[in-house]
C-alpha cells in the first residue's frame, strides 16, 4: 500500500503526517525548525521529520507534499520566505534526490486552504476561493479543481488595495485588506486606541503578549469590549469590501474561510461577513456563491499538502 | 477545408466574420441588432449574418462562436443582456439545432481579450490578464491559456472596489473602479467640473454629444486641456491600484491593455500606468509582468470569438 507524506513547515515547527492512499492519517512527527540557526540545520530538521515517519518497514513512499511559508516556484523552489533561511534553493529537487519519489511544494497558505477545499470531497465544486484570516491574510485559488499559483505567488489577498486613501502596509502599498483585517492589525488598532487612554479588557494582554491569541480577542469581543468591537466592525467591513470584489473577479462557487481568526469568531461574525459582502456585489452573484468555515484548524497544511502531491504527481 | 464563424453580437450591430482553419478572414458581414424590435427580430438578424458567411457553397462550417455583452451561463445561456433582448435565452442551443454545428458563447468583453491573447501566439504564456477599458471597464482571465468564466460572469474587473469611501457606482456598490476610469466616468468627471465654470476644450463636444468618442478626450488630453488632464491621471491612479491588486491575486506573466481608451490613449500613458501599478505591487512581482497594448481594435470580438470556438469545440 501506497504511503505520501504532507509536511507544514512553519517559522517554528515542522508538522508531518504519513498518510495512506485513502488520505487517512497513519503516523505525526513534530520537530522544531530552529530557523535562526540556519539552512543546513533546518535541512536536518526537516529530515529528521520524513525519517520518522518512514522508519517502520512497512512503509512504501510514494511522493512528499510540503507547504512554506513564502513565494515559491516551479512546485518547489523557495524563491524567499520570511521566517526561514531558504533563499532561491530548490527544496523540491534534494528531497526528490534524497527520497527518490515525486515532491511538490507550494505556499503554506495557499496548501492549507486546499487541503480545506479537498477535505468536502465536494465534485460538483470547480471554481473556489479560500480566504486565509489569521495573523496576516491570504488565500487560495482553486480553478477547476486544482490549485491555481500563478507563477508562484498567487491568491495574496491580504494585498489587495481596499481603501486607496488608507493606513500604509508592511509591503509598500496602502490601504491594503491585511492592514484592516488581519490579527496584526486589530492589535494595532487596539493598542493605538489603548494610548488615547480608552479602556478594554484586553489592555494587559497587550502590553505583556507580542501576539495576543484569536480566543482573547473574541472573549473580550463576545463580552462587549468596546474598542475590540470597533477592531472587529472595521475588519469586517474591509473583508466584505474584498470579498465583494472577489467573487466579482472570479464569480466562484464557493468561499472557504480559515485561519486562527476565522477559527475563533467565524461562527459569530459569518452573516455579518456575508452582508457587508452583498454590498459590494455585482447583482445576482451572490446567490450562487456558498459560505463556508474552515473544519481542519491546523491539520490544514499537513492534509493540504498529502492533497497537492496525489493531485500533482 | 473546415470554417469556422465568429461572431461579435452587440448593442447595435452584429459583426460576423468566417475563418479558415487557421484562423485567416475569409469574408465579412455586418448588420443592424434592431434590440429595440424584439427577440425574434435579433434572431433573425442573427441568422441573417451567418447565412451571408455561408451562402458560398465551398463553406463547410464547423463551428460558430460568439461574444455577447452580459452574463453567459454554460457557454451559450444568455441569462441577462443590459442591451439586448435575450434574458434566459438559450442561443447556443438555437444556433446548434439550426445548423448542425458546435457553439460556443461568451461575454463580449471577456471574448474581445481572449481574442487578443490568442492573437500574440505565444505558447511561452499560460497565465494572463486582459483589462479592458471602453465605456466601461471589463477584462479577461486566462489560466492555463484558456478562458476562465467561473459560473459565467468572471473577469468584472470594472467592480473591484478601489476606494471604499469614494463615488457611487451603477452596480449599487461604492468605489469601483468603473466609476473612475471608464470613460463613461471620465465624462462625467468632465461634466461635473465645466458645470463649476471651469474651462475645457471638450464643453461643446460634451455639450452635444452623450458619449464622446476617445479620440476626442486624447486630442484635449495632448493639447494640455486642464481638466483632461486631471480626469486622465484620476483614471490612471485609480487603474493603478486595480493592476497592483490583480497582479498580487494573478501573479500573471502578462497583462494586455485593450478597449477603446486604450486604443487611443495607451501608448502615452502606458509608463505612468506601470508606474501606479507598482506603487501596489508586491515586492518582485512587477518583474515577471510584460505590459502589451491590445492589437486587433474592433477585430478583437470576432477573433476572440473564433478562437472560443476552435478552443472548445
């Protein structure tokens, strides 16, 4: 029996998953991806992962699947990432040389929100969107049922322009979605409001915590903090201003919601999401486009990436 | 020797060209819509364009394609026509029974690009964008070098939102961005501010005429005319951050400038243009991106529309 591995290398830890040929899960291995302590130990990281996972005998390897944070090309070369000292080196190729089996890798955001399209094992879905909130904002296009990455860098959602006149982004331009929507920025909203002496319940957490959780930012939301309110209205009226825009582009059939913020209040904000959406809408869209959450938190990219090495082998 | 018709169908006239297998004019009819006069008059109209094509025994028809402004469903559906009176009308159907042949429809607009890209010859692109701007603003995606048309309304490139807080537009939502760089919004910029006294060598023509060709707006717009000139870089600021926006969603190898503002004004303003795309662009994606002015002009339609038909016969 056929056996593929799906790996999410993240800034931190890489996850891996064995799977069987059904795509159920066999055997986890976890390591940390000691990004600081460069290349060559994040390789052995990485290694030491598929190693575990392949070490009982029974295994037959068929192809590895990975997500990374970053822009990649060609199925595997990582052009740039972030948080992880790869700069155009060709991870795809050593695997493939070290394992001897196909290897694809993709954008971790774009991997995990397919994993979440393939998991509803829905044929009737063809054209799909995912829209990625979490501590940014990203995406994944799914045309015809496949993954669609442009040349590497597709489905950037969080940098679509959705007030021209706007606040200014970390990646140069203005007004884009992820300095409205995304974790980073209801921080930053909140913490600029918390200087001009208003109150919240969430005030200590900001001042001790980096990264404050999604989970905090929807208790503090659900018990009528009133600036985390502000926070989350101006979110959702630039999501809504981004969805109507998309599905006006793409005309989908369906928009998958994920990632940490999503996880946490998408089941309280989803209708309002849906009508700031229709506002901006061409007439009649709207009526065949399905909302949905997300279901796989952070099995996403592990399954994600099992579904882009059985689909692009 | 097979053939193939392409067929322009439009407001108010029907342009019909017949093709070789190679994609060489053969010979050309053109006749009035008569939209006014009701579905069958069209129709007939229709009929009549294609039996002119093939009058000529020698024909040996293989296939019709056509282009029609609105949304198309399922390659041939008319399900809505701002201009014309077909409203849930099946005309692949009707044309396929009628002549025995394949038929293929699409939305005007998104065929014109199409026609424009398949015109480049160029197997090296898969992944391009087409933003067309006339009287309004339309575009087209190709992915994988074949059309996409999501549920059949893709591509509104006119109504992505590019100022949240900005003017209304006629599709009900508020800062699209037809209601800045289509020319139809340029003459209203232009009206609005002759009616605050300002001068402009466009008030007689504007005046006058309800849609002023852009030849006219070129002539001010070279000739330093004030307002033109502030109309013009309003438009330009505005595609700008539409282009930044598609090129981070697309991440496209080519983008193709077409529609008859572009037609007489693209060569002059194509650097200013790239430049506001940049502003809004992702750090290195500006690199794989070639800008290309559109070539056939009013051929776009039936080429497009052959080239639809050859595609998915």
């Amino acid at each position: 029996m056929k056996n593929y591995i799906g790996l999410d290398i993240g800034g931190t830890k890489i996850l891996g998953v064995l799977y069987d040929e059904k795509g159920n899960p066999i055997s986890k291995s976890k390591k940390k991806t000691k990004a600081s302590e460069g290349i060559e130990v994040v390789m052995e990281q990485i290694v030491k992962v598929i190693d575990d996972l392949i070490e009982d005998n029974t295994v037959e390897l068929a192809g590895i699947g990975a997500g990374i944070p970053g822009l990649v090309t060609d199925g595997g070369i990582i052009t740039f990432s972030p948080n992880i000292p790869l700069r155009d080196f060709n991870l795809r190729k050593v695997l493939n040389k070290k394992y001897d089996v196909p290897v694809v890798i993709g954008n971790d955001v774009n991997v995990a929100m397919f994993g979440e399209f393939k998991y509803l094992n829905r044929s009737d879905l063809k054209h799909v969107l995912g829209l990625f909130v979490g501590t940014g904002v990203g995406g994944a296009i799914i045309i015809d049922g496949k993954l669609y990455q442009g040349q590497g860098a597709a489905a950037e959602f969080g940098h679509m322009v959705v007030n021209s006149d706007g606040v200014f982004c970390g990646c140069g331009s203005q007004g884009c979605l992820e300095a409205y929507a995304s974790k980073w920025a209801i921080q930053e909203f909140l913490r600029s409001q918390i200087k001009k002496g208003r109150k919240s319940t969430l005030k200590d957490i900001l001042e001790t915590d980096d990264v404050i959780k999604s989970s905090a930012i929807e208790k503090a939301y659900s018990e009528g903090d009133e600036i985390t309110a502000e926070a989350i209205d101006r979110a959702i009226r630039y999501l809504g201003i981004a969805l109507g825009s998309l599905i006006n582009l793409f005309n989908p059939q369906m928009i998958i919601l994920g990632g940490g913020m999503m996880e946490s209040m998408g089941k309280t904000l989803l209708s309002k999401l849906i009508e700031e959406s229709e506002l901006h809408t061409m007439p009649g869209l709207m009526k065949t486009v399905e909302f949905k959450l997300s279901e796989l938190g952070d099995d996403a990219g592990v399954y994600g990436a099992y579904q882009l090495i059985i689909n692009n082998k």
